[in-house]
C-alpha cells in the first residue's frame, strides 16, 4: 500500500476526491447558512430552533429513504462518471433555488424565504443520494485493493474537511451582505461543476440490470439481498447507529452553542468546524493504525472512548458561565473564557474518536462484495441509514417536546455510542480483515 496522502496525485483519484470536496463544502456552507440565519435571526427560542433544525434534517434525509435503491442501480448499471457530471450539473440548479431563498428572507419575505431554502435542502439530499453510492463505489474500480481503506478514508477526511472550511465560511459570510453568500455558493457549484468532468470513465461491470423504480419493493429487496449477509448487516447496523448519533448532534449543536454556551455564529460555526476536522484527522489516524488492512479490531473501543468524550461534553456546558444576560459571546471573548479550550479540546476528541469508528466500516461495504454490486451495497446502507437517521430527528422533536434540554440529550448520545460498541465488537468477532478481504 503507498501512503495514502499519495493517491491524491493519481488522475483516478485525485478528481474525484476535488469534486465530492467541493460538493461536501458547498452543500454545508448552504445548509449551515441557513441554520444560523434562521437561529440568530428568525427564531427567539430554543426548542423552535431545535425543531427547525430537525425538520430541515429529515428534509435532507428524506430521499436517502426512497431513492437509494434507485441511485444504487443506476451508479451499478451505467457508467459512474457520466453520473457524477449530471448530478453536478443538477447542482447549480439546486443552488439558484436556494439563493432565491436567502434572498427572499433577508427582504423580509421571511416564510418564501425559509421555504424556498428548505426545498433546496431537500434537493441537496436528493443530489446527495445519487452521489454517494458512487464515491465509495467507485473506489474499488479505480484503485487497487491494497489502496482502497486509504482512498475511503481519504474521501472521508476530505468529506470532513469540507465541512469545516464550509462551516467556517458560513460563520464568517453571516457577517457580510448576503449577497457574498449566493456568489459563494453558485461559483462553488460551477467550479464542483468542471471538477466532475474530470472524473475517468468507470463503466458498468458484470451483467446488466433491469431497474425497479418503485422506491418501497426496490428498497425492501435491496436490503433483503444485502442484509442477509452477516458482515454486511453488523457494518450497516453499526454505521446507521454512528449517523444517528451524529443526527442528534448536528441538530442539538446549534441551539446548544447558542442557550447554553451563550455564543454567537462564528463560534457556532468554529465549533461545528472543529468537529469536522477531527473526524477527519480520525480517519486517517485509523488507516495509520491499521495499515490497509480492512479491519474493525478497534471501532469498539474508539466508539466507547467516543462516548466518554460526549459525557464529558455535557458536564463541562453545564459548568460553562454564561454570558450577561442579552448578550452573546464573540470568538475572542468566547476563547477568553476558562473553560473554552477544555470545550473545543473535548469536542475534537469527540470527532477523532467518531472518525477512527466509521472509516473501516465503510471499507467493509465496499470491498466485502462484488464490484458489480458496491453502489447497491452502499445505497443499501444509505437506505437504512436514513430510517435510522429519521428515528433520531424525530426522537429529538419528541424529547426536545418533553422540555429536555440539549446538555442533557448528551446522555443519550453517550448511550447510543455503548449500543454501537457492542455491534461493532460483534462485526470484528464475525469477520477479521483477511476474511473479509477474501470476500
């Protein structure tokens, strides 16, 4: 295996990897946009900023749960490259709509505005669920085994990095004109655009397929011919538990900087981004670890360590003092603060941790099954983990209804990481890397 940083100079991977960064960035630098306009500009109140947060999740969502089973046929029937060019094309489209949005609010037509940007939301998720079988799919037919852990972690740790370029900027742009904001994400989307023609060729492999576009029969049948298969159903199981688990704090996050660390968008987004990066430097830290070999030897351990970062997450927000009452802290008064360095050095052990459990997983699906059946495999997975994701947004809605605030849903989130152990523990007793390699 070369080292993984070096597969970046490879044209089979290294335009793939610019185009799934910038989609990932641009997508977050709207979404996050979005999210801090409506929470320090629209809304006055925890649980309604909660509740909009989880609305505009399960947007996202949403067609993860109908259409992976149909993205999955195409990306493992068609040619993935000429695949990739529509959905970038789709995405400039998907950013006009959303920049409508934000500008309708910002002249006041605040209810146009937000509609307009929760339906580009939704077609974020659409064009995320048509992309994402492809970028793991695709890895197996550009890359050698050996390199395949490595990309998939490399496309991981670009994903995160994304976000936190995206989530910074999105902090930064809140305080200039809005117009800095539509320019932003309509040149990112053009730029993702030339990106995407670059991808090489990767042509169907193995005999062809006759597409169910009934998006239940198609799903169910899906995960009935992935499902089956032990390994494949632990990898999914514990994946699905990770981005509920991630669901519940990409929707608490916002209002948890805002009501209880008393801090402004730029720290948000500071926060946010911290998150991502150290997701991302956990994922390469595990490719490290393992080196190469497709193993999930240590998932149980960096989820449960994973878990104990979020309980200590929760105690240190309740020992956070706020600020004056109507006032919100700024970056430089936020990291004046004693207890803000512990904060942010906390949530980054949080993401490492997250990051080290979930890269082998995905390594898992892809290299456990025929080439001709990875895109299935992975928008299998997707499938369920929307379901999975769309359990946690509600649970959210429900809890948040019960007047349970977000320093105490850390618990459950620390909760959910033991229940992740457990089957991820499960997962390397089934099927160590030689075995699985072997598929």
């Amino acid at each position: 295996m070369i080292n993984a940083l070096g597969l970046l100079k490879r044209r089979r991977f290294l335009p793939l990897f610019v185009t799934q960064f910038l989609g990932a960035f641009n997508d977050n630098l709207f979404k996050t946009s979005m999210v801090l306009f409506a929470t320090y500009a629209i809304f006055n109140d925890a649980g309604a900023e909660a509740n909009f947060n989880a609305l505009a999740t399960g947007l996202a969502i949403l067609p993860f749960f109908l259409l992976s089973a149909l993205s999955g046929q195409l990306a493992d029937s068609h040619d993935k490259a000429a695949i990739i060019r529509l959905v970038k094309t789709a995405e400039i489209g998907i950013m006009l709509v959303g920049s409508a949005g934000l500008l309708a609010a910002k002249i006041g037509h605040v209810h146009l505005g937000l509609g307009l940007m929760l339906f580009a939301v939704l077609l974020l998720g659409t064009h995320s669920t048509f992309f994402g079988p492809i970028k793991y799919a695709i890895l197996p037919q550009h890359l050698p085994p050996g390199d395949v852990l490595g990309g998939t972690g490399l496309v991981e740790a670009g994903t995160y990095l994304a976000i936190l370029l995206g989530t910074v900027a999105a902090g930064f742009l809140a305080k200039l004109p809005y117009w800095w904001t539509i320019g932003a994400v309509l040149g990112f989307a053009v730029i993702g655009w030339f990106a995407g023609r670059q991808v090489p060729p990767a042509p169907r492999e193995g005999p062809p397929l006759t597409l169910n576009y009934n998006p239940f029969t198609s799903s169910w049948r899906l995960i009935s011919a992935t499902m089956h298969i032990p390994r494949l159903f632990l990898s999914i199981c514990a994946i699905s538990f990770f981005w509920t688990i991630a669901t519940v704090l990409i929707i608490i996050f916002p209002p948890l900087v805002k009501n209880v660390l008393t801090a402004d968008e730029q720290v948000a987004s500071v926060a946010i981004a911290v998150f991502s990066v150290g997701v991302a430097i956990g994922s390469v830290v595990i490719n490290t670890m393992l080196k190469g070999r497709i193993s999930a030897r240590y998932s149980p351990a960096s989820v449960v360590a994973m878990g104990g970062f979020v309980a200590l997450f929760s105690f240190l927000s309740r020992g956070w003092t706020a600020a004056p009452a109507g006032q919100l802290y700024g970056f430089a008064s936020f990291v004046a603060q004693p207890g803000a360095i512990p904060v942010l050095l906390t949530l980054l052990a949080i993401a490492v941790t997250g990051g080290m459990f979930v890269v082998p997983l995905y390594a898992f699906l892809t290299t456990t099954v025929e080439k001709d059946q990875t895109a299935r495999t992975v928008a299998a997975n997707n499938v369920v983990n929307a379901g999975a994701m769309t359990i946690g947004s509600v649970a959210v809605l429900g809890i948040t209804g019960l007047g349970v605030g977000p320093e105490d849903m850390l618990f459950l989130v620390a909760a959910m990481c033991l229940v992740s152990a457990w089957i991820a523990r499960r997962l390397h007793a089934a099927c160590d890397s030689e075995t699985c390699a072997s598929g």
